[in-house]
C-alpha cells in the first residue's frame, strides 16, 4: 500500500484504531470476549493480539470455553433453520425459534459469571461471520427481548468489518435492517429513523435479456 496506494496507507492507521482500540459501547473486556468468538467462528488465526488483550482485561480460560461453546453452538443452527422450514407444522411446540432459544439458556446456565448480554453479541459476530440469516435474525429479535443494547449491537458487529470484510457486515446490517421492518422488534428512536429510511436497496441491475441465437 505505501508503495501503490499511499493514500489508503494514511488512512489505515486511523480506521484500525477507530474500529479495534478506540472505546465506543462495549468495555474493554466486553469487546475482546467478542473479539474471541469472532475470530474462532471466520477461522482467522493471525490475530493472536486479541487473545493476549482478552485475558489481559479480564478474560479467563472459563470464560474463553463459553465463547467457543457459543461459536459451536452458533454452528449447529442449521437444524432449527431446517425445523421452521420444512417441519414446523409437526413440531409447533416450542417451535424452532423457541427451541433455539431454549438450548442457548441451557448452554449459558453453566456460565454464570458470563453476562447474557455478551452472549447474545458473541453469537451475532458468529452469525454475521459466516452469513447466517437465520440464525441472526433469531438472535437479533431475542436482544430486544432481552434488552440488549442496540448501540452495542452496532459496535459489536462493526468489528466483522476487519476479519471478514464490507459484505459480511452489510450483510447483517440488511438482517438487522429487516427485523426493524418488520414490527416485530420495539426499537429506539434513532434505530426507527434508520428503518424508516427509504431506498437502502443500494445498486439494483436488472437481468439482461437474453438475445435470440443466431440462426446458423
């Protein structure tokens, strides 16, 4: 970059700051636990700095087993999303959303030194690092069940922005964008304003017509 882009190379300092050391929302501890579940579930092992900052702000080797019990758990969504889909009709009680939800209670009830509210942000980074819909969409409405903050919610999955680029953070905005629409979720004032908002579609192509073969 200082050789090709040096302008890029001036602002990179700046934005890494901004998004990994500044503090916004989320504590120093609050920020690293999620850090951790993060990196494990987009498999991304060059950033071993977080691991170091994790336990020097607080982190223990107990509460680094329930951030990846999270990731784990995060990664056998698939079933429930499978269930709503295809086999709701047969299995309505507690149905799919509710059993995600269910098991995630029973996972955490044996961390109790570990805040609920950073569990709900270790699985949305888990989610949004790998294009979960589903499994966002259901843990995005279970934070506002709970509570969670939207302000750490932003902050939170802003950080998917470093290990797994604009698209997967785009991505989950979109999810989150979604939940806001739909009235399902009771959200703040500024977080209506942004769901309210038109036109957030970005570029729309539309498919090209095809040509007639040539007749040969």
């Amino acid at each position: 970059m200082a050789a090709a882009l040096p302008e890029l190379q001036d602002v990179y300092g700046t934005i890494y700051k901004t998004l990994t050391l500044d503090l916004h929302h989320l504590s120093e501890f609050e920020r690293e636990f999620v850090w951790l579940a993060l990196l494990t579930a987009a498999k991304e092992k060059i950033g071993k700095h977080h691991i170091q900052l994790f336990f020097q702000h607080g982190g223990t080797d107990r509460l680094a087993e329930a951030a990846f019990r999270l990731v784990a758990w995060s990664q056998g969504v698939d079933a429930y999303k499978f269930l709503e889909a295809h086999w709701e009709g047969y299995f309505p009680e507690p149905g799919a959303r509710r059993a995600y939800v269910t098991g995630k209670q029973a996972l955490l009830s044996e961390f109790s030194e570990l805040p609920h509210e950073l569990a709900h942000l270790a699985l949305l980074v888990s989610f949004a690092s790998r294009d979960e819909h589903w499994g966002l969409e259901v843990e995005l409405e279970h934070c506002y069940e709970c509570g969670v903050a939207e302000t750490k919610i932003a902050e939170a999955l802003s950080l998917v922005l470093w290990p797994c680029g604009v698209n997967r953070f785009l991505e989950a905005s979109d999810v989150w964008l979604k939940v806001l629409q739909s009235g399902k979720v009771d959200a703040s004032e500024p977080f209506q304003a942004w769901a309210a908002t038109p036109d957030q579609d970005g570029f729309q192509l539309a498919p090209r017509t095809p040509v007639g073969k040539a007749k040969g």
